[in-house]
C-alpha cells in the first residue's frame, strides 16, 4: 500500500500537478517515485520537490544523491536510516532504483514497509525502463510520460513566460517546434538562445513585438535555430502529401541542414503520413465525409501513437486537404517505398543520406502519376 500522507494525490491526478500541490503545500509523501520516458519532465520535478523541501543552507548535510547500481545492501541502509541534522527533513535521491543488486534490493524493499517520517525518497527510473510494480504500490507514483505535440506547443510558451521570462508569438512557437520537434530538453536550449537573442535587441531598443517585455519572434528564431518558414520538415511533408516534387526536393537540404534532424527521422514521419493517408482513403472509400476526416485523424494518432511532426491538430488538417489525391494504389506504393528506404538508411554502406532521401521523396511524389496511368 501506498504511504499514508497527506500528500497522497488520487489516482487521476497528473504528476506535474501531484508535484505542485506538494510544493504549494510543503506538504511531502515519505516516497515518490518518478518513471515514465520523458526525463526532462523527471528531472524538473525533482528539482522541484528538492526545491521546496530542503533548506538550501543544510542542503550539504540532507540531500544524498546516489544511482542504484553502485549501492550494496549496507550503503542502502546507512542512506535511508541516517536522520536529517539541524533541519526539519533530509531527501535522498536513488536514480536507476531497477538497477539495485539483489541484497540491496531486499533492504530497500524492508525500508518502504515503514518509511520514515523525517526522509523524502525520491526513486527514479530513466527513460525506457519499465515500471517496477512493487514500487508503484510502495509509493506515490509519478508517471512522466512524453508529451503530446500539442502539449509541447504549450509548454513553448509556458517556458518563455515562466522561466525565461519572455513572450513568444504563436509563429514562433510553431516554427520552434517544427524545426526542433518534441525534445524537450533541445527546445528548452534553443529557447534559451533565442530568448538572449531578442532580449539582446529589446535592451538595445530594437522593437521586439513589445514596450515591456520582450517577445521571441519568428525572425529570432530563423536567426538562432536556422531555419525559416516555408523550409521546415512539415513543409516537405506537405509537399510530398500533395505530390509537389518540385518543392520537396528543394526542401530536401534544408531539412537535412536542422539540429537533430535525419534521414531516418524524416523517413519515420514520412511512414506516419503514409499510414494515415492510407486509413484516410480507407475511411472515404466507406464512405466517411470529408468534413469529418480530422476527427478520424486525430483519433488514428491517438490510437497509433505516432509522430507526424507537428501538433495532431495541424496534421490532421493538413492530411484531410491531401486524402483525395491519394488511391489505395499510391497509398501502398508510398509505403513499400518507405519500406525500402528505410531498410537502405539502416545499411552502414550508405554514405549520402539526401541523395537517398531526394530519391524517395521523388518517388513518393510520382504516385499521382502512377495513379492516373
């Protein structure tokens, strides 16, 4: 059973506000446990609760941190029975808890059937890791699991305002995540920058979008991260989606040119589109109105879970736009294509990622032909 505290959330609350409640109350269950495969969130929660729970001036006396696979059985011990000195409570936090050895396990395991009023434990798992059932019934559980495309959008602008301590425009937000994606940890970076980047200007007295505060802009963007509007990976979706071989190969370098951008993961995105095309045209071939494709969209993202480079909203709009210019015949031949490619980029010997991918988004984009023939 789970520790009995106050802080004890019910079992629908989100682990972002479980760890806000715990601050704005400073009131702390004896053991959380954070798993789940987004690490950024993990780590911002924990930097949270530690925040809010140890005095910094004892902080050097009462917070252990310490990873599992380095402890044995009498290191667990000495951590978890150790009291808090000149402070209310001491915290420790245990990363990679599933990589405790056997004994060391067993100890742990003793400690969370009474956990001591005066610890905060904070368990972690990193990213990848399955969730450990006996730890998820021995504490408050905390699942950070990544968040949707257009959960990221808003946490964009919830970063800029909050922390950094800047507005962005809309535009800029979307050109952000278009060109970085859903990293978290990447977006909190370039975010960053562009923020030093506009608040350069705007002490300076350049017009920045605002007379008090200053506002991320697409043109901050373009300057900081390198891309510019109309040369991002959804616009070459796009123009692959509506068989424009003009415009995706011109792209083609500009895509491959952004940070943390692949062949491969254009590869990907481009799957994401071809699978659902082909359940849209499936959809109208039963006889689904066009007008209400973007709901049948939105719930094949929901069910398959994948990535289309963009907020679910947008690409479900975009993919409605673009579902009658595909056959179940182009549908399946842009798939094996993909499968092709993809088999291709995987190969070690292949040493020019965009002449294969030019090739591929030439060939996505001659379905149409292939369809009228």
């Amino acid at each position: 059973m789970p520790p009995k505290s106050s802080a004890t959330p019910p079992k629908e609350s989100s682990p972002l506000r479980v760890v806000q409640a715990a601050v704005q109350s400073r009131q702390f269950a004896p053991v959380y446990y954070l798993h789940g495969d987004d690490d950024y969130l993990k780590d911002g929660a924990l930097h949270d609760l530690l925040q809010a729970a140890i005095d910094p001036s004892t902080r050097d006396f009462n917070l252990e941190q310490r990873r599992g696979s380095d402890l044995d059985a009498e290191s667990v011990a000495s951590l978890l029975t150790t009291p808090p000195m000149l402070a209310e409570r001491r915290a420790v936090v245990l990363r990679d808890v599933t990589g405790l050895k056997k004994a060391a396990r067993a100890q742990l395991d003793r400690y969370l059937e009474r956990p001591a009023g005066d610890t905060l434990l904070l368990l972690v798992s990193p990213a990848g890791t399955k969730a450990d059932g006996a730890l998820l019934h021995a504490s408050v559980p905390l699942e950070f699991a990544p968040l949707t495309p257009e959960r990221v959008r808003r946490w964009i602008t919830h970063h800029a305002t909050t922390v950094l301590q800047v507005d962005i425009a809309d535009d800029a937000a979307q050109l952000l995540q278009q060109a970085v994606g859903n990293d978290l940890h990447l977006l909190a970076a370039e975010l960053d920058k562009c923020a030093s980047y506009e608040l350069g200007l705007h002490e300076a007295g350049v017009p920045s979008g605002s007379a008090t505060r200053a506002m991320i802009g697409v043109e901050a963007v373009a300057a900081v991260v390198g891309v510019r509007r109309g040369e991002t990976v959804t616009d070459l979706l796009d123009a692959v989606a509506r068989h424009d071989a003009q415009a995706a190969v011109a792209l083609v370098p500009h895509v491959l040119s952004q940070p943390k951008m692949s062949a491969v993961q254009v590869v990907m995105m481009l799957g994401t589109q071809a699978f659902a095309l082909s359940f849209g045209r499936a959809r109208r071939d039963a006889g689904v109105p066009t007008p209400r494709l973007p709901q049948e969209y939105f719930a094949f993202l929901k069910d398959t879970g994948g990535y289309p480079g963009r907020p679910w909203g947008e690409a479900a709009s975009a993919w409605t736009k673009a579902t009658d210019g595909w056959s179940a015949e182009a549908c399946a031949r842009a798939l094996a294509l993909l499968l092709e490619a993809d088999t291709a980029l995987k190969d070690t010997r292949v040493s020019n990622e965009e002449q294969l991918l030019t090739s591929l988004v030439l060939a996505l984009c001659a379905t149409r032909s292939r369809r009228a023939a």
